[in-house]
C-alpha cells in the first residue's frame, strides 16, 4: 500500500514538472511576452 502511494506521488510530481517545463516553453521559447510588446524601434 505504501509502494503504491508512493509511486503514484512520484508519476504526480514527474507531470507536474513536465507541464512546468511545457508552460516555459510556451512563453518564453516561442517569445510569447516579446511578441505581446510589439515591433521593437531601432
């Protein structure tokens, strides 16, 4: 029983860092706040 809880708490955890990593990518890998900021002037 204690196995079971414990590898359900680490699946959990593992997703949940997967989807933090995923939202990072989202938002600063495809330059999501550059993009909200408009064209840059030179």
């Amino acid at each position: 029983m204690r196995s079971t809880i414990a590898a359900v708490g680490r699946v959990l955890v593992t997703l949940g860092l997967l989807i933090l990593l995923f939202v990072g990518y989202q938002l600063w890998g495809t330059g999501f706040f550059q993009a909200r900021t408009g064209p840059t002037r030179r």
